[in-house]
C-alpha cells in the first residue's frame, strides 16, 4: 500500500542514514562547544554564550531534523504543525508570565528575602570550600 | 469482548488517519508536560547562580552516550516505519526491537549514572538542582520505559503483518521522546 | 495504511445482535458510548451528592458554630477545612467535568456526528476506569488516619506540601493522587472526543454544519489537554515535596511557593472556561429548539468561543493579585482578564438575539437554559470587580469571591447539567421526564441558589473571609449571622428539592410516558435513532444534508428540518 504515500518515503533507508549521521556530527560538537567555548571568546562574545549558543542552538537544530525527518513533519499535514507551535508557545507564555516572580527576587515593591538569603548563604559555602581547594560538596541538605 | 472497530475509526473526514491524529494530539499534551516542568527549571537555573557549581557534578560522558543511543534508537524506528510502509512486517518488527534495545540501553546508562551520584551524596533531596535533574530525567525515563511496553506490543502485532499502521505511530512518540531528551541534555549537562 | 480490522457497511448492532451480552460486558466492561457516558453521569450524580452533603455540613458550622450537626456530628476545625477542600475539589473535577465533558460529551458526540461510536472505544473504557480509580481514591483520602486534606482545592505549599503544617500527611498525598488520575482520564477522554469529532463526521457534515454543543465540548477537551500539562508537572512536585522530601517549593532550599501557584492557575483559569464553554453549548442547542430559531450568527459564536479560550491563557495571575506577584505584571493581567469579558458578554448577546422573535415554548429544559444566561450574567459580571486588581485588594479571599464563583460554576454544572438531562433524558432512556415535577424543581432549586448566594454578596462586601471556621470570632461580623443562618436555611431548601429531580429521574426512567424518536421535533442527528439509540445507534448510519439549526426555514411546512433528510426537489425558500 506504498504507492499513494507522499514520494519522501521513496528516498529509502539511506536517507534516514544520513540525516542520523548528521545528528551525530551536531552532537559531539554540542559536546566540544564549552571545551572550545572559552579559546573562541573574542569581545563581547565571552565563552558562556558560545557554550548556550552551541548547546542550545545545536538542540533545536537536532530537533528540527528529527521532527521533519523522522516524524515526517515536512511531509504531514500543516494543522499538526501548528498545533505543535502553539503548544510551545503557550510554554513560552507561562514563561514570560511567570518568571517575573520566580527567576527574579526582587520587583516593584517587593523582595524575596528567602531566596537572596538562600542564595548568599550557598555562594559563601562554595567560595569558602574553593578557598580550601576542594570542590563544593554543594549538599545543601537544610533541614526545616 | 466482541469489540469490532467502529466504522468511526475508518472514517477521517480531515485526511489524517484516526490513529496518528490521535498521537499528535498525545504528543501535544506531552509538550506543555515537560514545558512546564523545564520551564520551571530554567526559572530557578537562570535565577539561582549557586546551581552552576551544583550542576558541574553532572558527567557529560554519560549525557552524550546516552544521547547517541537515542538518537540511533530514533534511526531504528523510522526505519521500522519505512519497513512497515512496504508491507514487511518482520522487518519492523525486527527494527522496532532494536529501538527498544536502545530504550534498555539508555535505562542501564541511566542507572549507572544515577548509581554514581547517589554514591557521591548528590541525592534528589541535595539542592534544587538534583531535584530537578532526577525529576525531570526520571519522568523521561518513565516515557521510555512506556514507550518500550506499548513498543514490544505493536511488534508482536506488526510480526505476524497485523496492525502495521501502527509502526508509524509508536515511531512518533518515541521520537518525540527523544527529543525531550536531546533538550534535556543541554539543558543538564551542558549548561554549566 | 495497512487497516487490518474488519470494515462493516452496516452498524455493529447487526453482528452484535447474535452476542447475547453479559452484564459484565453490557455494564461493566462496556465499550459503547452510551453506557460509559451513563457510568460517568451516575458517578458524577453520585459525587453531586457527596460534595453537596459536605456542604450542608459545613454550612450548618457556620450557622450554628459549635453544635452538632444532624446526620454528621460534630464539625472539628480540621474536618471544616477538609470539608470546605473536598466540597470544592469534588464540584469541580468530579461534578462539573465528568457530567458536562465525559458524560455529555460520549453520550453526544457519536450520535449528533452520525458516527456508531467513539473512534478509540477501548481507551474511552480505560479512560473511565481510570477516572473511577480516581473517585475512590479521593473518597478514601477522607477517611484514612490523620483525616482529608484541608489545604483548599488549590493546594498551595507549604501548607500542602509539609506534613508537619497540613497535619495530613496520607490525606495529601492521596487527594493529590486522586486528582492526578482525574486528569490522566480526561487527557484521555479529551483525545478520544476531539479526533473523533474531526474524523468520524457523517459523509456531507462540514465543520459549520456540527452542532454548538459539541463544538464546545471539543474546544473545552483543547483548552484541558493545553493547560493541564505545567500543573501535571506541578503535580509530580508536589508530590515529591510530599513524599520524598524535596524543597521545590521552599526558598530556603531553592524552590518558591509562587511557582506553584503560577503552575496552578495557568491550569486552574483555563480550566473554568473548560467547564463553561460545554454548558453554553448545551444551552445554545436548547435554546435553538425551544424558540424555534437557528442560532444567531454561528460562525461568530464559534470563533467567539476560540478567542475566549485563547484569551483565558492570557488572564491566569488575577487570581494572585494579592499574593505577592510584582504590581507590573498585575497591570498586565488587569487588562486581559477586563478583555476576557467582551467576549462572553457576546456570546450572551448572541443568544438573546437567537432567541429574539422565536416562538419560545418554556417546558423545562428551556426554563433551565435561560436562567443559566440570567444566573451567569450574575456571576459574569460580578467578575469584572474581581478581575480589576485595585478592587480586588479589597475583595479577595472575601465572600464576595465566593459568591461570585457559585454565580458562575453553579450555573455551568448544575444548571447546565439540569438543562442537559431534562432535554436529552428521551433521547437516553426513551421516556419522558415529567413537565410539572420538573418545574418544580427548576422553581426551588433557582429560588434556592438565589437565597444562598445573595447573603454571600452581602457578607463579602462587609469583608467576610473564606475558610473560617466561626465567624463569632470576629467582632465586626458576628452580628451578621443572621445571614449566615438565612443562607444556610436556603440550602436546605435547595437539597430538599433535589429529591424532587431523583424522584423524577428514576420514576420517568420506568414509568414515564413513551418519548418517541423526536419529541422535541428537533434537527440534529441525534434525534433519528430509536430512543434509546442501540448499539451502534442506527442500522445504517446517517449523512447530513444540512446545518443543525434549520428551524422555520420559510416555505417549508414543518418548522423543523432535520439535518439527514434528503434536499427535496421542491426549492425550499
């Protein structure tokens, strides 16, 4: 029952071959961005976001391929897709409307002693504990 | 159980067949599931700098092997969907035993790692960090572990060349799955 | 696309016919729509009655602090909080979903599309199954030690995450169990309703040609799958928090309680438009039949109704105007939530033009459909001082809140069930209810909800709080008990006149007069299969001809014009 397929099935397993091949390739250099990151920083570009742009935009390269090629997304109907945007977006929506509150500690009249205490308080352990030259255990097992 | 498919199901007044329909609408659901758990995640990663020395205990090794696996499990299922399209239901069923292969294979990497961490005290309880990396991991494997079950059931069915259009649809959940995880691997262990 | 199964040109009744079925398997283990529809709808019935005797016990407290109350005993401060939780908890997620969605929607859906059945007949058996684990969970929850939980349906931590400050540890940990299967059944249920109504159409059904109500019922299935996943991972936090021990939720470990809340509401707004929207659609369809008219504009009623469910993800943080969100982004969600307004208020408008010049015949579903626009528009409007954050400072956690969501939810699941039932209940068991029993039941359950939720108005205004368990404590308010009695007094009014719908709901199922394929002589598909409909619902399923509000088409003889009836050769206008 292959004959009323849409013909990017025709393109037969070695398709599918090279598209994994490729997925390899972006990964281990996914992999080598915060090893290479900080001999490529130059200006305002510093090594950490050479490593987000590596990691991240490599992610959504692999999942782009993935989706279009092995989920056949390039060949499916459009409604599926943009079904799937608008799930990612109604993510990006709760993002935008909640990290006001969460990601900040501070806003318009308010501060979220608690957190900065929290944050002051595990910062100090670390540094102290690299002062000594060991790694920070980071085992914060405060109890109530 | 006299069950006989409803006429209903063979209907598709859209042109998408019932069953894919139905798995996108799954995979849909599953996209605000972990969009919000890694949204969640990313909030407390931006907002909270002391996490970048917690999440440096990560071990990338195991993130990117396990990454390969999936990925290589991925090529296995659309190679059983292309199977499954020219009829040969062995070949997929054979293809699709692979992939769940790779599934076993990513749980014991798992396992391994996760062994490893708990040895050296990085517990879920830790810090919020380890809360979220074994939440969100772990919810992950839940799928995979799922995704192999339903995987093993439609192999047996598409063996004997029963059922076959449903190759298709187990292939696109769990490529789904994987790329939960091709985000979750920046997202854990390279984001330092 | 191999299909392997068997396709039939006939309904399945005619094979089924030869399978003489158990009780097992025609009750129980039933894969056909109706029956689970029925499974819902009497557990739903069931939980009603739970979740409103919860009520009068706590109503009762609040009347009379300190006695004993008749048929429960007395009401410790830990049990009114338990109460209070669980009566809200149970209203919502298995009272007004499973009646309104699962029930409605399995009963409906195959037939108004002229399908035999749901596309995925076995997950919609498992999705109840789940969604029935998921009742006696939460019933279990309130009996194991250590009581239920009474940390309020919305669960914040710590108070619902630490054991040491909820004092219930197995009572969480299981009401939080409960309510995460409820949402696993209705992802599933959800699937189930929007590919079957986008595949399995009548050959000839286009998109405008479906009835409102099931339009409704499947944007609400879209708006549940689209919300429900960041509480769902809210949920597995929670959870852990819980039973693990995690701190997701506790700054001083790195968590923060706000994250719950946004995770909730972003769900939990969403949600009430979830409920509504399937309730305005079982009104538009009666109002349609009833006055005899199509329904005003319904493409704009249908796109009115997307835009509210998109709009609804815009609005969710007004229900933390007060808990410490930054003021900037309280103006934002001002703005969406005074926006999320205009188009319900159309919808309303909508209707009352579809009902403009009809020739209005008011038997008992009919009463029921417009006393949910007048009651919502109550509780509607009531809304905007809520949604307005200035005001809200004032009015949150009040009566007044109280009292405006009773305006709106009692309308979606009670009078929108009501409305449901009384119109379909022909159709389900092939029998008419009866007019004079069911109108006065209609009379003292309006008046009634009136009664009880007026006072509620006026004790929020005075500052009134929720969740308290004897407002004799409060100088300023104890001298308004009088309403607090009188609004109690008015619930037991209202319960009373329910056992008047039971009588009339069991008698009728037996003993009522035959109904007939059409009684309400009304367009769509539903209506052409024997009542009730067999399995399979009709020997040879219909195609549709037309739309489904084709009422007093000029010209024509009869006032109705059924959507599988052939055109005739005779042009019709």
């Amino acid at each position: 029952m292959a004959e009323h397929q849409d013909h990017a099935d025709d393109h037969g397993q070695a398709f599918y071959v090279k598209i994994w091949a490729i997925l390899l390739v972006l990964l281990i250099l996914s992999i080598l961005g915060p090893i290479v990151a900080p001999h490529m920083a130059f200006g305002f570009l510093e090594a950490w976001m050479i490593t987000m742009m590596t990691a991240f935009g490599i992610a959504v390269v692999k999942a782009y391929l993935v989706a279009a090629n092995f989920m056949h997304l390039n060949v499916e109907k459009k409604y599926i897709s943009y079904l799937l945007a608008t799930m990612l977006m109604l993510m990006l929506l709760f993002f935008a409307g909640t990290a006001p509150d969460v990601m900040e500690h501070k806003g318009q009249n308010w501060e979220n002693v608690a957190a900065e205490a929290e944050i002051e308080r595990a910062l100090e352990a670390q540094g102290a504990a690299d002062a000594h030259g060991e790694h920070a255990e980071g085992h914060e097992d405060a109890a109530h | 159980m006299s069950t006989t498919r409803p006429i209903a199901t063979t209907r598709s007044a859209t042109g998408i067949p019932t069953g894919k329909l139905a798995v996108w609408w799954v995979i849909g659901s599953e996209i605000v599931i972990f969009g919000g758990l890694l949204a969640s995640y990313i909030m407390h990663r931006l907002g909270h700098p002391e996490w970048a020395e917690y999440a440096s205990h990560t071990n990338t090794w195991f993130g990117g092997a396990n990454t390969f696996v999936l990925l290589t499990s991925s090529l296995f299922a659309v190679l059983a969907h292309h199977a499954a399209e020219h009829g040969d239901g062995k070949k997929a069923a054979k293809w699709l035993l692979g992939t769940c292969a790779g599934g076993l294979v990513f749980l014991c990497i798992k396992a391994v790692e996760w062994t490893g961490e708990i040895q050296h005290g990085y517990t879920i309880t830790a810090n919020g960090f380890w809360h979220f990396y074994y939440t969100a991991a772990g919810l992950h494997a839940l799928h995979v572990i799922a995704g192999c079950i339903i995987m093993l059931i439609i192999a047996r069915d598409a063996w004997k060349g029963k059922e076959l259009q449903r190759v298709e649809l187990i292939g696109i959940y769990w490529h789904f799955v994987d790329i939960i995880w091709i985000f979750l691997f920046p997202l854990l262990y390279i984001a330092k | 696309m191999a299909e392997a199964g068997t396709v039939e040109t006939h309904g399945a009744d005619a094979h089924d016919a030869h399978h003489e079925q158990s009780f097992w398997s025609k009750y129980i283990f039933s894969t056909d729509h109706k029956m689970i529809a029925m499974q819902y709808m009497f557990t739903g019935i069931v939980m009603a009655l739970i979740g409103g005797y919860m009520s009068y016990a706590f109503r009762m407290q609040l009347a009379f602090p300190g006695e004993t109350v008749p048929g429960y005993g007395m009401v410790s401060q830990g049990e009114y909080n338990a109460l209070v939780t669980n009566h809200g908890t149970i209203m919502i997620f298995w009272v007004a979903m499973p009646m309104l969605i699962a029930a409605f929607g399995n009963y409906l859906i195959p037939l108004m599309i002229g399908a035999d059945d749901m596309v995925f007949p076995r997950i919609n058996r498992l999705s109840y199954q789940i969604f029935l684990i998921s009742a006696v969970v939460l019933i279990a929850s309130l009996f194991v030690p250590g009581g239920g939980f009474g940390g309020a349906w919305t669960a914040y931590p710590p108070l619902s995450s630490s054991a040491e400050y909820s004092l219930t540890p197995l009572g969480s940990t299981l009401w939080l169990v409960a309510v995460a299967l409820e949402f696993v059944a209705f992802l599933l249920g959800g699937i189930n309703f929007i590919t079957t109504l986008m595949n399995a159409r009548a050959p000839g059904m286009k998109m405008h040609d479906i009835p409102m109500v099931l339009w409704m019922i499947v944007i609400a299935s879209i708006l549940f799958m689209a919300s429900v996943g960041p509480l769902i991972a809210g949920a597995v936090m929670l959870f852990m928090d819980q039973v693990v021990g995690t701190g997701y939720f506790d700054p001083g470990r790195g968590g923060d309680p706000i994250l719950w809340q946004h995770l909730f509401w972003f769900f939990g707004h969403p949600e009430v438009y979830v409920v509504l929207l399937p309730a305005m659609g079982i009104v538009a369809d009666i109002i349609c039949t009833f006055s005899r008219k199509k329904l005003f504009n319904y493409k704009l009623i249908l796109y009115t109704a997307f835009a509210t469910g998109i709009i609804s993800f815009f609005v969710w943080a007004h229900h933390q105007f007060v808990a410490g969100i930054d003021p900037r982004m309280a103006n934002v969600f001002t703005i969406t939530t005074l926006i999320i307004s205009i188009p319900i208020a159309e919808m309303i408008f909508l209707y009352i033009a579809t009902l403009y010049g009809g020739s209005i015949r008011l038997a008992t579903p009919m009463l029921w459909a417009l006393s949910f626009i007048a009651e919502f528009l109550i509780g509607g409007i009531t809304g905007i001082f809520l949604g307005a954050s200035g005001s809200d400072i004032y009015f949150h956690d009040t009566y007044f809140v109280l009292a405006h969501f009773h305006y709106t939810f009692f309308p979606i699941a009670i009078i929108g069930f009501f409305a449901g039932i009384t119109y379909w209940f022909p159709k389900m068991f092939g029998k008419m209810m009866n007019e004079t029993l069911g109108k006065i039941h209609f009379w003292g359950t309006i008046i009634g909800f009136n009664a009880i939720f007026i006072p509620l108005f006026i004790l929020g205004t005075a500052g009134q709080h929720r969740r308290i368990y004897n407002y004799q404590n409060f100088p300023d308010l104890a001298g308004l008990q009088d309403l607090r009695v009188f609004a109690t007094a008015a619930l037991l009014v209202m319960l009373v006149f329910q056992a008047v719908f039971l009588f009339n709901f069991v008698y009728s199922m037996f003993k009522g007069k035959p109904a007939g394929k059409n009684p309400w002589k009304a367009n769509t598909l539903e209506w052409t299969a024997e009542s009730p409909p067999p399995h399979g619902n009709w020997p040879e399923l219909p195609n549709c001809y037309r739309g489904p509000y084709e009422y007093s088409v000029p010209g024509r003889e009869e006032d109705y014009w059924p959507q599988d009836v052939p055109p005739d050769t005779a042009p019709a206008e």
